[in-house]
C-alpha cells in the first residue's frame, strides 16, 4: 500500500508554499517572469495537459537553482524548467546563442587569434557591433582569451613529470581554465604536486554542456555528455579519481547529465570530486600535510556561487579556507551575482543581470576585503567588471598561501 | 567533521538556539533542508561565525549507548558531522520533522519515539477552524532529552514543533516553540 | 405569499438532467423554470468520473446502454467540443484476469460485442498499449482501444443551463422544493424556499418535471408516488496531476474502481458501489476502507499510482431505479427511467426523469421533453443533437486562444480552455484583471468576474465549478483568501469574505481528510498555518 506520495519527477511535491519565489533572483527583477513555482510545477501540471500551456517567459530563467536549494519539499524546479524548456521550445537557437555556448569550439579558434580576440573584444566599437548584430551586450567585459591554452603549457611542461608521483588523480579541467585563465588550471597543477598527487588529463575531455543545455543545444550537449561519461570510466578504470574545479561544470556532470540528458553517471559519481572537497578530507584524514608560508595574511569574503550553493558542498571551501594561519574569512549572504553563464551575456538581459547582482556587490563593498574568495569562473567575471573587488579561486589561495616548496618535501612519499 | 552542537533544520526553534548557542562560544553547523515558512534570518548565525549547510539534508546518524555520535547528510557523501549535542529541530510533517502514513506518524531520521493515535479517524476535527489532532502528535522526551523505544538519548535534544503539543497552527505557539528551545540550550551549556 | 403562474413547464434539479431538460424545453419554445436547491451540477453531476463513455463498458452486458453511450458519445464530441476531451480508452486485460475467467477468450467476446453495438473497438498488442499510455500496467497481456474520452461535467452542466437562459428560462439556483402545489389528482405547481433569503414563494405550471436525482425520491413522495430508488454511492479519488493521458478500464466484468479518467489537470480513479440510507445522501464521507480499495484497483491499472499524491476525495450517489416490473425491487436498471405519473399513478402534470448516466443526460433530456410535449399538446422536433453548446460553437483551446491580441497568458489560455469560444466575453483589458487569482489552475481576476456577472456564482464552490479555482495541488491555500475577497466585492458586499472562505475552507477541508498523510497531510498542515497562525505571504493584494 501507499508509502509515500512520490511521482517520477517529484514536480507534485510542491506544496505552494511559494519560498522558492522569495529567493528567484529573476521574479524580483523582471516582471515578464512567472517566477519559479508556476513555470515549474504549476506550469508542469498544465503542459501535461496540453503542449499549448508552454509559456514563452520560461527563457528568463538563469537556471541558478536558488529555487531547489530554498525548496523544503525537495523538488527539482529547475531542472523542470529546463526539462520543459528543452520538450517545449522548438525555436532553434540563435547564432549568438550558439556562439556563446559552444565554449569549446569557440575557444580553439579565439586562442590561436587570442591577442586580435582580446583586443577587438575590448573595444567599442567593435561591442557595439556585437551589441547591435548578435545581442551580446556592449557593457559586458567579455572574458579575455588567453594566447596559449592550458592542456598546451601542460603537455610542454609538465606532463612528463606526473607519473614520478605515487597517488594519481584525473583533472576535469573545463572550458574557462583551458582558454581563458591556464593560470588557474596551474595552481591546480602545483597544489595537488605539492600534495604528492599526480595530475592527468583525459583524452577526449569536452566542454561539460552546460552552455549548451542553457541555450537549447541538447542532441551536440548530450553527445558531448557521453563523451565525458566514457572518459571519466576509462580513468576510472586505470585507478584515478576526478578531481574538478568548475563548480558549474561539477553541478553539470553530477545532476543535470542524468536529470536532463538522461546521460546516465551513477557508477561515475562517487568518483568525482571538487578540489575542496577532495583536499579538506584528505588534510582532515591526515592523508595529506600542508605547510602554510610563515607570515602570510589575507582578509577575504567567500561568496558562494548558486552552483556550489545547489551542490551543499561550500562547506569544505570555507573549512579548508579557515585552516590557513592567516586567513581571516567573512561569509557573504548568499545571493547571485547576476551572470548565470550566458545569461548576463545576453542583450536582454543585462540590466536585470546587473539588478540581481546588486545586493551581493553591495555587500562587497561594505566588506570591503582584499579579495572576494569565490569558485566561480563566470561569478569572477561579474563581480571584478561590477565591484573591481578582485576575485580568487580557492585553489590559487592555496597556492599562495602554502609553502609548496615544504608541502611537497613532507608529502613525498 | 566536528562541532560542538549539529542543530538539524533551520526554522524558528534550530536558528534561535543555534544563533544563541553558537554566540556563546560552542560551534555550531545548521543543517537547514529548504527555507523555513519561520523566516528567521539566518544571517546573525553567519554573522556569529556558525556554519550554515543549507539546502543539505540529514539522512541518519550513529547512535550508541544512547549517546548519538554523528549524522550524514545528502550532500556531503563519507563525511559525517560529529558533535557533543545535537539539536532536533525539524519540525512537523511540512517539514518532514514527523512523516504520516495512512496508518501511522513516524519520525524518520533515528525512529524516535513518536506519540500518537493509531486511528487516523481521529487525526482530524470536521470543521477547518476547529483544532485538529494531528497537529498535537510529536516525539517524546524525558528531561528534554529524545526517547527512542523508550530509552533516552542523551545527547538529543527535540526542540519546537517536532515535539508533541507543540504546533505553529495553535495560539501563542511561538512562546512554546522559543521555550523549548532555550530548555535545549541551557542543558547543552550546562554540559560543556 | 407571491403566486406566479407563468410557465409552461417547471423542472426540479439543477443537475445535467434537469438542466438538459430545461435547454431542450426552452428551445422547443416552452416557457420554462429550473429551480434548484444549491447549485448547478452539486450532487452526482459533479461527483462522478467524467468518463465520456464509449459504451464499451455495457456492451457484453447491457447492448442498449452500449448503444446509446455510443450514439450520446458521438453527438456529444459535436456538440460539446469545450467540455469534452477526446483521449481515447484502452481495456486491458492483465494475467489475473485469466485465471477469474476474464482472458483474452473475453477480450474476443468483448470486442464483438463492441462492435455490434456500433462502437469502434480494436485489440492492440501490449507494446503498443505502452506505447499509447506509458503509465499503463506494464504487464498487461491484451488491450482494446475504444473511443472513450472525458467530459468535464460542470462545464456541459453549465453550458446548458446558460443556453436554456439564452432561450428564455428562468433558472433559480439556491431555490429549494419544499411541496408541490396539488388540486384533486393534479399537480399544479410548486412551493419553494429561497434558501438565502429564507423567503417562501409559489410558481405554477401545467407539467413539473421530477428530475432530482437521488432526491427525486422524496420529490415523488410528495406527490403521493413512489419510485423504488436505490441510492448507490461511488467514491472517488483525485490525483495531483495527470498520470495518464487515455482512459484505463479493465476488460472483464465491470467492478469497483477499474476506470482510471485524465481529466483536466488531474486523474479521477473510481468507483466503488456500494448502497447507503437516504438521510445520508446529503452528505457523504469517503471511507478508509473504500480509499485503500480505490488505490488497489487504481495500481493495478496504473502502478504509477503508488506514490502519485492524492489531492483528495469525493464520493457520490447514483440514481439507480429498482424495476417496475420486479416488486422485490431488486432487479437495477441503469438504463433511464422516464415516468409519466398520470399513466403510471394517476397523477396529472408530473413527469419523472431518472436513472440513467451523465453520458446519456441529453437523451434523457430529450424523452423527458417528448414526455411534457405531448402533455402540453405541442408539436415541437428535438434539436438538440444538433445544436452545439455555447462555447462549444468553435470550442477549441487551440482555435480560441489565436482570439487573443498579442502575447496570450496562461490566465487567457486557461480560461479558453474552460469557457471556449465565450471567453472574448471575459474583459481582460487591465493588468489587475489579467493576473492570477489562482496559480494552480490559471484563474484570473477576470474570469472570475466574469463567472459572477454571468454565470450565476454565489459562493467559492460556485465559482470553483465554474472556473476550477481552488481545486489544484495546494487545494485552495493560496487563492482561498483572494478569490474570497474577489468574489465578495464583486457580489456587492465586501463583508461576506470571510464566511465565503471559512464554507469553501470546511469544504476542501472535508475531501482532504479522507486522503489525510503522506504529502496531503503536509498540505493540510499548511493549510492550518497560514489560516490559523500567520500569514507568510500578503494575501491583501489580488
């Protein structure tokens, strides 16, 4: 007999008690959108019926999950927006829309042509083109591509190194580390030596999809999804586990690869961690050691991107970030920076984008810390343009602030 | 993971004794499922220091020799919260503190014990406004302490709606719901 | 005491009978009353599956009821394209059906039966019965498609009474019967009570017309006559959402709870049958027993079901007729029951419509006219298989909500579905009117005034069965106070809200109760905080 009341999608859950409405930072900041209880559930139950109830304003949604972190009743909001987004919205996506997800092959080509990317990009009138032809607003900094790529500088420098270590681990290392911040992606390298890991890269690694997902790309965001999966098993198989850095990327490959590709990564899971997480547990275990430089001070703000926020595992970044010596660590409110990805890239969207930023920028400057701590690719990009606050991954503080020198003699086996 | 007080949910009850207990020197990490329909803000615990896992979700614990040691939660996988005291703040059925089937009302983290009528007939009253019986069941305790098949778990400490009698939907029911939580943490300051 | 002596025929009972009664008499061109004690559609009009047979279910059995489900079926898709939904069903055969007799030997006998009686029955394999219903019990061994569907009985109740008022008759809802005015043998009229004014009046007519349902009985027995009725109650679940998209039933015998009807936003699993005293027609509870029951059969339909959360439960009673033939009165008909009592018991000017089904209320109607025709001597063709309802002219969702200029909302779109091609009379011009009353369900301001100003709502229940606000996943909790507020301003007396919400709260209250744990039960707990302790949420702006 009756257990539980439970469908498949858990949509029916909802018991409109309304509370995700209170944290959508959309609904607040742009009239056109229903919000997330009725173009989730509420909606759900309509499209059901009859395809006719799809309504047009589901595009608002900047799939932060704000939504399923504040829901009590455990349902799954956005990813019911963008199931029915993906079942519903037959437009195909514009070339703007297209260009700004395909994060990988996008990246190639603006890498080898970094330097005239970087500086056309910079420019006004080149934004207004871009403002006025494909909609990617003018105010936007767009991210700077960087001239040499990550996996280029790794396999020149240090590859050769990684398997004079004992314990290996494989490095998801994402779009934005690879093309437009390798030096991220060489903090990560220097952290984990320290520690005594191995680092390896895996063959075949595509872009975690989740841009496309965003702008509608499924069958190209799916097959890439596969991709990943058959790359994560092989690895798996020879004995590394995946240590990642992209909070986004992370969130992707966990819950929307089996929730909205249908891409399936049970068995894959377990074996994949963020850096913070993977680091805490192994200094927690006394698996590894770290030595911190004498002397080294820092007054930081952790804010907690959305992403990271729906994954719950924020907790080993302020954990691990409050066992440096001289770290002095404030949490900010949690709330959106406004960027979502693509989103705030997007002509329609800017002002709102910058409207829901408000708040957490508000907060910053009244912190006023050296640095905002934050894992965020994309966060990064808004709060420097918004606050000129700089931001840091917590991997390049740690690379800052641990003696690497004497973490790798003590952890050497 | 070690604190000195896990507090499990973050409404009125888990937020006031948190922010209370952790302004008086203990740790303490909120595991908070959701908003609460108590908006208390949760930013005076952040404020205070407290650790917030929002959005996390405890799904059991170790208890042995009527002591709990530690719970999991969702999201953080192998890595348990170990504490002194736990605080159970979780509320009624919204919140899934207590759970009801179609014959009985369970508490579904550590299957404490729970008082109430077997007879769903009896649950409700016929009219809307009248007060309604289910709302009066919740666990049992003995001096503030969580029973489990009738043995006390010392280190457990229901506070708010989860107990019995207590209900958000009765009159003056925040003054009960403040006091059970300041009994939890005048005896959890008494301990350390 | 007022006497008015202006009809030619008076009908009793606001369900779909007398309300398809009083549509077919007034386009015949008779001058007619309805008068109904609450409102429209409240007894088993409203509590029902809204299956839209396609008299499958009767076949093997009852060949005429087969056939005039099927023939009904038909006229109804043409006439009533707004309140119908054509899903199409499925029987299916499962392997527990073999051993009690019911293989697929039956589903042969079955389907031959079907299609003598004219119904378009074909077997299927069971892959492609999942295919056509992926929530279908995954180990069923044969399946029958049949052109089943479902019909939203508030609506089709409604559109009659608003096409009986288009062609001239007077409708008194909130009006009870108390006593028929009588002269030797002869009925001449009707003493009546109006319940809210409690104010007693008088109205007279050549003929009256009994069609009251279970309570016709009574009706009956003031006239000094007795009809043998046999009050059978059907409870009835609601499910949160649709689980199906095609009408399950299962393909033996027919029995308790093996109809499984999408309808609307949500899924109706019924019935049971089981026989209850008259006193308690008024008010039924669902029972314990008849809930585990209704989710047995319900699983093993649709396993789904299990964990689907039940928003509530309703139960209603069936005006079976004992045969007038048979004087133990055992022997049911299902079949309608259309009593001149001046042949049958001596008693001029009443005439007694009952038994029956919903499918078949047009028909029914329809004899009953015939009936007060001939007793009033007028020469008058049925035209009610042909004409369609309004909203249904052009009734579509699809074809209605193109009406809209610009970018249409869901509250457009909702109402489309509901009031089909009348929804250009909604005003939706202001930003207040266009926002949603109820989110659930899609109910705007606007089409709530537009439900008091036309379609004679006095109450939330009213309102509820006119526009389904309320009736979603949280039951009311949210939009109770709203549509209250809504309703009470637009009645002209701001000062009835609160007792609108509080009858409309006790009534919900009731459905849920009978389904009361899992995910209902937090909904009732919430429902209790936010009108018993606090309100989260501003509830002053609509």
């Amino acid at each position: 007999m009756q257990e539980k009341n439970i469908s498949a999608n858990n949509f029916e859950q909802c018991q409109k008690c309304s509370l995700c409405e209170t944290v959508c930072p959309v609904m607040a900041n742009n009239p056109d959108y229903g919000g997330p209880k009725r173009s989730g559930p509420d909606g759900e139950r309509y499209r059901l019926k009859n395809g006719i109830f799809f309504d047009d304003s589901l595009k608002y949604c900047l799939n932060c999950k704000r939504c399923e972190v504040a829901c009590p009743s455990g349902v799954r909001i956005a990813d019911l927006i963008q199931q029915a987004r993906i079942d519903f919205n037959k437009k195909s996506p514009k070339l703007r829309d297209m260009m700004l997800a395909s994060t990988d092959q996008m990246g190639p080509l603006a890498s080898t042509f970094a330097p005239i990317v970087n500086f056309s990009l910079g420019l006004g009138p080149v934004k207004s083109v871009l403002d006025a032809t494909i909609g990617i607003d003018r105010h936007r900094t767009m991210p700077k591509y960087a001239s040499k790529t990550f996996v280029h500088w790794f396999k020149k420098n240090a590859a050769a190194a990684q398997d004079g270590f004992k314990k290996h681990i494989s490095y998801f290392h994402g779009c934005y580390a690879n093309y437009n911040y390798p030096q991220l992606a060489k903090d990560f390298v220097a952290v984990m030596n320290a520690f005594g890991y191995g680092v390896h890269l895996m063959d075949g690694e595509r872009c975690c999809g989740v841009a496309k997902i965003a702008n509608g790309m499924i069958p190209a965001a799916t097959r890439d999804a596969k991709i990943n999966m058959g790359a994560f098993r092989k690895s798996i198989a020879e004995g590394r586990d995946i240590v990642t850095v992209s909070t986004t990327c992370t969130m992707t490959l966990l819950e929307e690869y089996p929730e909205l590709l249908k891409v399936d990564n049970d068995d894959v899971k377990n074996h994949v961690s963020l850096v913070e997480q993977f680091l805490y547990k192994a200094i927690a275990s006394g698996e590894v050691k770290p030595v911190w430089k004498e002397g080294w001070k820092a007054r930081a703000a952790y804010h907690c991107p959305c992403h990271q926020e729906r994954l719950g595992l924020g907790i080993f970044t302020t954990e691990l970030l409050k066992m440096i010596p001289g770290m002095e660590l404030t949490e900010l409110e949690s709330n959106c920076c406004g960027i979502a990805g693509t989103y705030g890239f997007k002509k329609e969207n800017y002002a709102v984008s910058q409207k829901i930023g408000k708040p957490l920028f508000d907060d910053i400057k009244a912190a006023a810390p050296e640095f905002v701590a934050c894992e965020c690719e994309t966060c990064k990009w808004q709060i420097e343009m918004s606050t000129g606050v700089p931001v840091k991954n917590p991997v390049s503080i740690l690379a800052e602030a641990l003696d690497l020198e004497k973490t790798s003699e003590l952890n050497r086996p | 993971m070690r604190f000195d007080v896990v507090i499990i949910g973050g409404g009125l009850a888990g937020m006031t004794a948190a922010t209370e207990l952790q302004r008086s020197g203990l740790r303490c990490a909120v595991v908070a499922e959701g908003l609460s329909l108590n908006n208390v803000s949760r930013k005076e615990f952040k404020a205070a220091g407290g650790t917030l896992l929002q959005g996390d979700k405890v799904t059991g614990g170790v208890i042995k020799d009527g002591r709990l040691l530690c719970v999991n939660t969702q999201k953080l996988g192998d890595v348990v919260l170990e504490a002194d005291s736990f605080i159970l703040a979780t509320g009624k059925y919204f919140s899934r503190g207590l759970v009801a089937d179609m014959d009985k009302v369970y508490e579904p983290l550590f299957g404490l014990d729970v008082d109430y009528d077997p007879d769903r007939s009896t649950w409700f009253d016929r009219s809307f406004a009248a007060p309604q019986k289910f709302l009066e069941f919740g666990v049992n305790t003995q001096d503030g302490a969580a029973l489990k098949d009738g043995e006390p778990i010392v280190n457990l400490y229901p506070v708010g709606e989860v107990l019995k009698g207590i209900s958000s939907a009765g009159s003056d029911a925040s003054r009960a719901i403040l006091d059970s939580a300041e009994a939890a943490v005048q005896a959890i300051k008494g301990r350390n | 005491m007022p006497v008015k002596n202006d009809f030619d025929v008076i009908i009793i009972g606001g369900g779909i009978t007398g309300a398809g009664t009083a549509r077919d008499c007034a386009m015949r061109g008779l001058k007619v009353l309805l008068i109904e004690r609450h409102d429209i559609a409240t007894g088993a009009t409203g509590r029902n599956h809204g299956l839209l047979h396609s008299g499958a279910r009767y076949a093997v059995k009852d060949s005429e009821s087969a056939e005039e489900c099927i023939r009904e079926n038909k006229i109804l898709r043409s006439i009533a394209s707004n309140c119908v939904e054509d899903t199409g069903g499925l029987f299916i055969t499962l392997p527990e059906d073999e051993d009690a007799g019911f293989g697929l030997d039956y589903q042969k006998t079955f389907i031959e039966a079907c299609q003598k009686a004219g119904i378009d029955a074909k077997a299927i394999s069971p892959s492609e019965a999942r295919e056509m219903e992926p929530s279908v019990n995954p180990s069923l061994i044969g399946a029958v498609v049949v052109p089943d569907g479902s019909v939203d009985p508030f609506r089709l109740c409604s559109a009659n009474v608003t096409d009986a008022a288009m062609h001239g008759a007077k409708v008194l809802v909130y009006t009870q019967f108390l006593d028929f005015i009588r002269e030797g043998d002869t009925i001449l009229g009707v003493k009546v009570l109006d319940t809210r004014t409690g104010q007693e009046a008088e109205y007279r007519a050549p003929v009256t017309v009994n069609a009251a349902g279970i309570w016709g009985h009574g009706v009956a027995e003031k006239a000094g006559v007795h009809i043998g009725m046999y009050p059978a109650k059907g409870a009835l679940l609601v499910f949160g959402h649709r689980v199906n998209n095609v009408v399950i039933n299962r393909c033996r015998k027919s029995a308790d709870g093996d109809i499984l009807v999408p309808g609307d936003s949500v899924t109706v699993i019924g019935t049971t049958s089981t026989k209850v005293p008259f006193e308690e027609c008024d008010n039924m509870e669902v029972t314990p027993e008849e809930v585990s029951l209704l989710l047995r059969e319900g699983c093993a339909l649709c396993p789904a079901l299990a964990s689907t959360r039940i928003l509530r439960a309703y139960a209603g009673v069936r005006p079976l007729v004992a045969d007038d033939s048979d004087p133990t009165g055992r022997s049911i008909s299902r079949g309608i029951v259309c009593l001149d009592h001046e042949s049958r018991d001596g008693v001029k000017g009443l005439v007694s419509i009952t038994g029956g089904k919903l499918m078949t209320y047009r028909l029914m109607a329809e004899l009953a006219t015939d009936a007060v025709c001939r007793k009033l001597g007028v020469n008058q063709v049925c035209t009610t298989a042909e004409t369609p309802l309004p909203g249904s002219v052009d009734g579509r969702i699809e074809t209605v909500s193109k009406r809209f200029e610009g970018k249409v909302s869901l509250g457009q779109k909702g109402a489309a579905g509901r009031q089909g091609d009348l929804v250009g009379k909604i005003n939706f011009t202001t930003a207040e009117d266009k926002k949603l009353v109820c989110e659930c369900e899609n109910v705007t301001l606007a089409e709530i005034k537009y439900a008091v100003a036309e379609l004679g709502v006095r109450t939330l229940e009213d309102l509820r069965r006119r526009t389904r606000v309320g009736m979603g996943t949280c039951q009311g909790t949210l939009c109770i106070r709203k549509a209250a507020k809504a309703l009470a301003i637009a009645l002209g007396d701001p000062s009835l809200e609160g007792k609108l919400a509080a009858d409309y709260l006790d009534e919900r209250w009731k459905g849920m109760r009978a389904v009361g744990w899992g995910d209902t039960l937090r909904e009732m707990e919430f429902m209790q905080r936010v009108y018993k302790f606090q309100k989260p949420y501003s509830y002053d702006e609509i």
